[in-house]
C-alpha cells in the first residue's frame, strides 16, 4: 500500500490535515490510485492532499471523504483542519486583535470581530461564501469584500445574519452581533427591521403562493404532521398503480391519520352548489365515530367500509 508522502516540516499549518486524509484513506482500504479514481481526481491531488504541503480545494475535500465515505464527525474534523490550518497560514488572525461577541464596544470592534470570524472560516473566496447560504438572499461579492477587508458593516441586519452563517457562527453568537449592530444602528437614526427567518429550502420553489402562505399560518409540526401524511398518501398511490409493496413505516402513518382525521372526515362533506362554501357541516352517523383499524394502507380511509 502506497504511504503517504508527510512533510518533515513540523511549521506546516496542514499537516494535520494530511494524517487526517491520509488516515481515511487506509480506514477504507484504498491506495492512493484507488481512491483518485473513486474520487474522479487525480492522483497528484491525493498525493498533494496528503503531503501537508498545501490546503485541498473544498470541492476536492468533499470528493476525497466521500470516497473514503467518511462519517459525519470525520467530515467535519477534516473541514475544520483545513480552516484552521488557512487561518493560520494567512495569519491575519491576531493582528486584527477582535473582541468577543459580547465585549464588542464599538462600530471598530465590531468591524474586527466580523473580519475575524472570516478569518476562522478558512477565509473562503467570495464565491464560496455566497454558496454556502443558498437558502438566504445573496451576499453581494462588494459587500463582503467590505466586511472582509474592515472597510463597511454589512448594510442590514439581514445581510449581518447571512454572512455569519456563511462563517460557520452559531446562533447564540450570531444573536450577540445582532444586539452589537441594532445598539450602533439605533446611535446612526437608522431604522433596523429584524432579520425574517430563513425560508426552508428549495422545496418551498415548488409550493404556490396560496399554499405557501398556508404554512405561514401553520406551526412546525402542523406544517410536518400534514408534509407526512401528503407525501405517504402520494407514495401509496403510486406504489398502487405499480403493483409493489409499501414500503415500510406507510401503515403507521395511515393509522395516525385515521385517529386524527376520521371524525372530521365524518362531520363534513362536500357542499354540491356553488364555490361559496365547499363544505358543510352534518351530523355524523354513530358509526362514524368508532374506532377504526388501518388495513393495508390502500384503501382510502375516509371511504365507507365494514370495519368495526
């Protein structure tokens, strides 16, 4: 098996990195060949990778874990070396002396501290760090640049959110910035309008306005309760029309819909005239109300049948 070549050189800021890569590597049993062609890379990059010489680039970073098929924490150790070890060789770190979150005092200290958590992010382009928030409203790459080189302050609480999370910050920091930037803002007479919360991903793209303003209305587990049994009824019915097996964990769901909504089912029913109404209330049969079992999950269950 092929060893990796390590740098001698204890001041490489990526060297433990590379024994971190290059130990996936031999966990998956791969030679370096092996993993460059499960990588779809070539095998100077894996050698580079794991010389410590230089930082891989994130888009080969992700084809070598995925290669490896590293798990979740390995993943995340590895994307983290490579931040810090950017961070360090940059070494603009230190220089830029930035307080604390909480100790931020001025419109300064607080250029600093944002230019620092760049800094510990890796220091990633413009590019990169607009595509890692695809589901907020872009950063503009002039606006960055201004906050990265402590030239503005981003130009809105929003934008504020959105390049801190573009930084890896957690929400509990992130609220100390926000308190930061409202405490200047508010000194300046300028009106800041909190930040709304970030959209769900592009699935939401799919959705109609009218619907998508029916889940405004809804909370989050209503929105998850009624997204559950949709998309189930939907698998069903096609699982039907294909004449396959349900897959596992659609009886459950239909039986949670049958607690849930067959007394409903059993009070309404369709208004036959006009779009004013398109249902109206009746008086349910006693029937109606009694517990019913799930079948086989096909079977609508809102439909009359013999079941006790």
């Amino acid at each position: 098996m092929t060893r990796s070549p390590f740098t001698n050189s204890p001041d490489s800021p990526f060297t433990a990195l590379a024994e971190h890569l290059a130990g996936l590597r031999r966990a998956a049993r791969l030679t370096q060949r092996a993993l460059a062609q499960a990588a779809s890379i070539s095998r100077g990059t894996v050698q580079r990778a794991e010389s410590g010489a230089a930082a891989p680039s994130p888009a080969v970073l992700d084809a070598y874990l995925r290669a490896c098929r590293a798990s979740a924490p390995d993943q995340t150790r590895a994307r983290l070396l490579r931040n810090r070890g950017r961070t360090e060789r940059r070494g603009r770190l230190r220089s830029l002396n930035a307080p604390k979150p909480a100790l931020i005092h001025s419109e300064d200290d607080l250029g600093a501290a944002l230019a620092a958590e760049y800094e510990r992010a890796g220091a990633p382009s413009l590019r990169e760090l607009s595509r890692r928030v695809p589901h907020r409203p872009p950063l503009p790459p002039t606006t960055a640049w201004r906050i990265v080189h402590r030239k503005g302050l981003p130009a809105s609480l929003e934008q504020l959110v959105t390049y801190l999370t573009a930084c890896g910050v957690s929400p509990a920091q992130q609220r100390l910035y926000a308190e930061a930037y409202s405490r200047f803002a508010a000194v300046r007479g300028v009106r800041v309008t909190p930040a709304p919360p970030p959209r769900m991903a592009h699935y939401t793209d799919k959705i109609s306005p009218r619907f998508r303003n029916l889940l405004d209305s809804m909370s989050a587990d209503e929105v998850e309760t009624a997204l559950t049994i949709g998309v189930t009824q939907v698998v069903a019915k096609s699982v039907r029309r294909n004449g396959a097996a349900l897959p596992a964990g659609v009886d459950p769901v239909f039986f949670s819909y049958d607690l849930l909504f067959a007394e409903d089912d059993a009070f309404y029913t369709r208004y036959p005239e006009g779009n004013a109404g398109l249902f109206q209330r009746r008086h349910p049969p006693e029937a109606a109300l009694r517990p019913r079992l799930p079948d086989n999950g096909l079977r609508r269950l809102s439909s009359p049948d013999t079941r006790a």
